[in-house]
C-alpha cells in the first residue's frame, strides 16, 4: 500500500510508530561509533539522517527543505553534541528534537541556488537562504539595512559578515557559510 501524497503522520491510533535501521539506536550507540570513527556504523546513522530528514520535507505542510543550507556533516555534528549530553536517548527522538529546532528557519518553497564568491572562495546555497542570512545579519549587527545587490551579494556584505565573524570568534571569510550560518541560525 502506497501513502497518498500529503500524509503528515503515520502511527497506530495510540500515537506509537516502528522505528527501523540505527534511529532505534540509543544514542551512545552513536557516540560511540564517532568516538571510534567506525566507518561503517557513521555511514548507516548518515543515510538514516538524511532519509529522516528528507521524510520531514516529503510529509510537513509548507515545508520544501529543513535543512536548506546545513550539511549532513553539520546534522552529525548537532546530533553527535546532544547525544553526549543525552546517551540514553534514542536517536530518533533527539533528531526529532533537532528537526523541531530547525523548523521555524525552514525554507517553504523552492529557491534558485546562487554561488557567493568573496576573496577567491565560493560558497553554493538557495537565495532564499542569502535572504534570510542578510536579514539576520542586519538584525544582529550595527549598521542597519545592507543595500540589496543584483545578485544578493557585493562587498558590503561580506564586509558586514566579517565584521559578524570577527566578533564571533569566526574565520573572517566574509562569506555566508556554515560556521557563520550556524551562528546566524540555531
């Protein structure tokens, strides 16, 4: 039996659900597998992640992608820092507590990627996501309002990233990537 399209849960009328593959793993499960760097254990959580992820964005209203800039490698990182603190935690739970984080930064429709390139370094992401970074950086920084370039992006730009990544403690790239978007955004 196939779901129909829009389906926004599936459990029994008790609100209880399987759980197969490493998200049934408890999640000093996978902090050991990072600890060891257990190859194989590391790839099983990733797939496991992304399909997760990809079900969040195939099944949650107005949702096209919740990760639209964070990398698999960044996910892990989040999960593997709230796994130490949480062990006994099943992994599916403090995913889902992630994605919960996640969500109000969430990208609700399709966005043409754009390539930012500052200082002969480029970074790729949806100009929806170079949007709400300038609007973040403006609400976070002094100067005010960032004049809107072309193409989403000119020196005043990186010049007020690098600004927002010197006082972070940042590599000052001037460019919208994942350290400085992770600072940006929870």
């Amino acid at each position: 039996m196939f779901l129909a399209p829009g389906v926004g849960h599936a459990a029994s009328v008790g609100g209880e659900f399987n759980v197969d593959g490493p998200g049934a793993q408890n999640c000093s499960l996978f902090v050991e597998a990072v600890d060891q760097a257990d190859a194989a254990s590391l790839t099983a959580f990733s797939a496991w992640t992304e399909g997760f992820v990809t079900g969040v964005n195939v099944f949650r209203d107005e949702t096209y992608d919740v990760t639209p800039w964070q990398t698999p490698q960044l996910i892990l990182s989040k999960m593997a820092a709230f796994c130490r603190e949480n062990p006994d935690v099943p992994y599916v739970n403090g995913l889902g507590r992630l994605i919960s984080v996640l969500m109000p930064n969430r990208q609700t429709e399709p966005s043409p990627i754009i390539q930012v390139r500052y200082d002969g370094q480029a970074v790729a992401l949806p100009t929806w996501v170079l949007n709400e970074a300038r609007r973040a950086l403006e609400a976070v920084t002094d100067g005010g309002a960032l004049p809107t370039a072309p193409d989403g992006f000119d020196d005043a730009f990186a010049e007020r990233l690098k600004s927002f990544q010197a006082a972070e403690g940042l590599p000052r790239t001037g460019l919208p990537d994942q350290a400085t978007l992770n600072r940006l955004f929870p």
